[in-house]
C-alpha cells in the first residue's frame, strides 16, 4: 500500500459523514486503498476495482458501485463544503461513484514536496 494508511481513509470517510454502519463505507475504504497502491485501477472502475472489491466482500461489482454511490451521495447531502474542497472545484450535483474515489485518491495520496 502506499504511504496512506486505513486509519486516513477512514478519517476521510467519517469527516465526510459516511460512517461504518454502511457497507459503502467498507467498499469505498478498500476501494481507495486499491487505487492507492495501483492508481492504473481507476482507469477500468468497473472491469477492474469494483469485481476486486466485490471479491472482498463476497458481493457483485454492481453492488459495490451503487454502495459507493450511496457513500457518495451521503458525502454530497452532509459534508458538501468539504467534498468541493477535496475535488478542488463546485460540484453542482453528485459526483458518480468513480468520480467521489477518484477525489478521495487524489485527496489521499501523499504529496511531494520539494
């Protein structure tokens, strides 16, 4: 994994309130960690991250992208100043499922600084 641990990810996840009594929260967690160790992932959200999340938890690729969805959507009604700040820009409505990891990823991944 990179330099993120799953102590961050959750941090992120619950700051943004999604909390562990949803099983987005586990799917979106394990899916960011997976981007973060291999960013090439989010190239290929549903051939590639979202069937290895499913296999994690026993589930279908379709059910791992409409919970990451709902996390997405609870993030977007709850902590909407904070996910804009994250994805750098105004979100005039919810971002999809691959659109929320793909702003956690870049929010979480360590920054160089020279």
């Amino acid at each position: 994994m990179s330099d993120v641990n799953a102590a961050a990810i959750y941090e992120t996840l619950y700051r943004l309130g999604i909390t562990a009594n949803y099983t987005g929260f586990f799917h979106a967690a394990y899916a960011v960690r997976l981007a973060l160790q291999q960013p090439e992932r989010m190239m290929l959200v549903t051939k590639w991250l979202y069937p290895e999340v499913a296999r994690r938890y026993n589930t279908s690729w379709r059910a791992v992208e409409r919970n990451i969805r709902a996390a997405a959507e609870m993030a977007w009604k709850n902590e909407r100043p904070l996910l804009e700040q994250m994805a750098h820009t105004d979100l005039p409505r919810r971002p999809s499922a691959s659109r929320f990891l793909a702003i956690l990823v870049a929010w979480l991944e360590p920054k160089d600084v020279a």
